[in-house]
C-alpha cells in the first residue's frame, strides 16, 4: 500500500506557519521601524494564514517540525489501521502481508498476520522494510520495492509451502488510500 503521508500534522502545520508569520513580521516591524506590540501582533495574524496556505502546498516543510519518533508513530498506526480496514486479517491461515510505503515520510512498515508472525520474526520485516525504505530515498523506488516483494515471498513459501488446494485469497494489487 501506497500513501501520500501517514498524518496530516496539524500541530506541526499550525505551529510552523505561526513561526515563519512571526519571524516574516518581525523583519517588516523591524523593516519599517515601527516595531510595538500593536503593530506586532496585526502582522503576525496577517502573515499567518498565507504561511499556513504554504506549508499545506508544501507538505515536506512541516516534517521540520515533526520529531522522528512522532513520524515513526503516525507510520506504524497508519499501517496498523489499513491492514485492519483492508481485511489482510481475514485469510484462512492468517497469512496476510501488508508492505506500506508513506511518501512524506519515506518510511516503510511490513506487517505479517499472526500466521506469519508466529513463524517469521519481526526482525526479518524490520530489515526488509528499511531496506525498501533506502531504496526510496536513494530513487530506486521500483527495484527496491520488487526486492521486497520477492524476499517476502521468499520468507512465506520457505515457512508456508503452496497447498494443493491453496488460492490467493487477498488481491496482489498495489493499495492507496
């Protein structure tokens, strides 16, 4: 699954346009010698909204004022919420795989079922994912990602061979929200 950004990051949004409309009105107060808190406060409510409009075109500016963690933590919920709400859950061995990319945030999560997670370590997702996730950022986003998908088929045909009676029960499709 492939999506634009994990979170919106109104708080970084909001808290950066406020910022930058600060800083902008305190070089027109300085600017024109006219600097009271009267004259302050105007500009800053003046410049914020146009800042605020700037820093939704350009959703990158707002990773400034996004903590790695936080980032992390909007990935992985995200992730978490989309293998639910895509029903990966609801195969018959419990062997749905979820490879999530976030674009904003080149961040990558693989989620396995408990089928497989019970047989594959995380660590093994893990490696796979930030793997995947450099190749994104290193612009080998095509072969990084056929990479991945064959290692994992790799990882589940080692530990989950194909049944005679086996058939794809999810849609190999790629996903976006």
């Amino acid at each position: 699954m492939v999506v634009e950004e994990s979170d919106r990051y109104l708080e970084a949004e909001r808290l950066g346009a406020l910022l930058v409309a600060a800083l902008v009105a305190a070089a027109v107060a300085v600017a024109t010698r006219h600097v009271t808190i009267w004259s302050y406060i105007p500009l800053v409510l003046v410049a914020y909204f146009p800042m605020l409009v700037l820093f939704r075109r350009f959703p990158r500016l707002k990773l400034c004022f996004v903590g790695p963690a936080r980032q992390a933590l909007a990935v992985h919920e995200r992730a978490l919420a989309s293998f639910f709400r895509k029903g990966l859950y609801r195969t018959r061995h419990e062997t749905g795989i979820l490879i999530f990319i976030s674009l904003l945030e080149r961040k990558v999560w693989i989620l396995g079922d408990r089928g497989i997670n019970a047989k594959i370590p995380e660590a093994s997702w893990r490696e796979l994912a930030d793997e995947l996730a450099a190749g994104l950022r290193e612009g080998r986003a095509a072969d990084a990602l056929c990479h991945a998908v064959d290692a994992c088929g790799d990882l589940l045909a080692r530990h989950f061979p194909r049944g005679e009676d086996d058939r794809n029960e999810l849609s190999d499709e790629v996903l976006t929200s």
